[in-house]
C-alpha cells in the first residue's frame, strides 16, 4: 500500500522542484529528535550543496535543541533555504522554520507557540502531566483578577508553593530551558529577517513564547505574517504539498498503528530519489530506518 503512494510523492516533489527551480526534501517527524541527524546529513549530501533548497515539513513538535541543530545542518547545504507548510509545523517544528529564507504556507498550515513544558512525573495512580512557562508567569495576574490577591503577594505565594512542589534546582533548570527557548528562536531568525535588529528579533520570539494562552492555540500563516515573518503564497506549490502531506498522513504517525505494543513510523525524508523511513518500537528500543527503493 506504502509503494505506489510513495512513487506519487516522488511525482510531487518533482513537481516542486520545477515550480521552484530548487531541489526539494521532505521532512516528516513525530517527534523531533537528535537522532535523526545522520540519516538527515546522508540525505543531504546525496543531494549535495544547492543554490536553493525547499524543505517539505511536517511535524508535531519535539526537542528544541534537535530543531536547532537541524536548522544549521540545512543552512549548510544551500544559500536560500525555504520551508513549505502544507500541515502540521508545531512547537518546535515552529522553531525549525524560523531558520527560513521564506516559508509558504497553505490553507491548513498549522504552527504554535514554542513556550517550554515541564513534564511530571507518572505511575499507574497519577498520569503524567506538564505545565507550561507561562502557567507559572500568569500566576500573579490569574489571583489578582479572580481573587483579588495583589499580584506581588501571589507571587510571593506561588514561589514558595511552587518550590514545595517542584525541586528547586528543576524549576531553576525550566527558566534556563526558557531562556534558552528565547536565545535559539533569535539566533535562527537572524536567518530569516537579517534587515531587522536584535530588538525586533527578540520581540517576534517573545511574542510566540508569551503572547497566547495554550501551547495548543494554532496559529495561521496570516497571524504570523502579521508578526513580520517571510510568509509567502504560491498557490501551485502549496497544491503539490498538500498532496506528499496526504501520503504522509497515511505512513507517518503512531495513530495508524493497531495497538500500543505495535511498532510504528515515526520519521520519513525523502528526496526525488529514494526515501527513509524510521520505525520506532516500544521499549525503549532504539529505532530503525530503511532505505525505500525508488520508483522504476
């Protein structure tokens, strides 16, 4: 059922590359992880240094400093570096497209705002939960206006509620992974709005980590345009992509898989001469990619 899919996918990227006068990637993650690094640095120089380069991205998110690191890897490979949205870019695939000369996005692009988690702990008797930085920043503002506490006295309040909670040095860890949150979203938009200053740079970044209420809020190509990123529309462009986002859909995902024992694909990257796709297995086994052919 994969192959004929795949062979279409190879049809659409080639597409692209037409369209866009560049060579294209595709890049699909679950998760985005340090781990994909060597399969994605292969991938790359099969395809070797190009004057233009259009990543496909699709993604729910993963490990800032994974998206940091990919982000560079791919700058290192071409001198104009876009990224095309059909779907799902959150969290941190937000952050990966901040490295972007130019990102179009269609009609169902969907981004997030980067705000870091801290993630519980669980057991049978407690599921695992997660809270975000700004739980902790709107505290203050939350009991001044529902319960008329003054915000300097919340604030007094939650700090020692939260260190009776929260080990200390692992809250003091959360601000740090915080600041680095904002240091990495500036150093990656230096790609993309080198014209404007740091100030400017910072102020985008800060907006995407404070300026919504849920991590989960979806943002659109046109709100972040409204930011000052470079949104762009092409209307064919975005047709073929929606297409390789159909494919991946039905491949990459552990919703298609029948049971949570089960094995499941988890990264694909594909290029118009082959594709690898990551499984992953449950316990803590380490993933495994294989080489797919490519079409006759």
């Amino acid at each position: 059922m994969i192959q004929p899919d795949r062979f279409a996918m190879q049809v659409q990227i080639k597409g692209i590359e037409a369209l866009r006068k560049s060579r294209v990637l595709v890049f699909c993650a679950s998760d985005i992880d340090m781990e994909i690094l060597p399969a994605l640095y292969d991938q790359c120089r099969g395809i070797g240094r190009v004057p233009r380069l259009d990543v496909v991205l699709q993604c729910r998110g993963g490990i800032v400093n994974a998206a940091r690191r990919i982000a560079l890897l791919l700058r290192q490979f071409t001198d104009h570096l876009g990224f095309i949205v059909p779907y799902h870019c959150e969290s941190s695939g937000t952050i990966l497209a901040l490295a972007a000369d130019e990102i179009i996005a269609g009609d169902l692009a969907m981004f997030s705002p980067i705000d870091p988690h801290l993630h519980g702990g669980s057991d049978e008797d407690s599921p695992a939960s997660s809270f975000s930085c700004q739980d902790i920043k709107m505290f203050g503002a939350m009991s001044e206006e529902w319960f008329g506490v003054s915000s300097d006295e919340a604030r007094l309040q939650s700090l020692g509620l939260l260190c009776n909670s929260v080990f200390p040095p692992t809250l003091t860890a959360f601000y740090r992974s915080t600041q680095e949150v904002m240091q990495i979203g500036e150093e990656l938009l230096r790609f993309q709005l080198p014209g404007k200053t740091e100030t400017f740079r910072q102020d985008v970044v800060k907006e995407l980590m404070f300026g919504y209420y849920s991590h989960n809020y979806a943002l659109t190509s046109e709100e972040l345009a409204r930011l000052g990123l470079a949104i762009r529309r092409e209307p064919d462009v975005e047709e073929c992509a929606w297409a390789i986002s159909r494919v991946l859909q039905t491949i990459v995902g552990g919703g298609l898989r029948e049971s949570t024992d089960a094995p499941w694909n988890d990264a694909l990257l594909a290029t118009r001469d082959g594709a690898m796709l990551r499984k992953r297995r449950s316990g803590g086994f380490l993933p495994r990619w294989s080489q797919l052919p490519v079409s006759p």
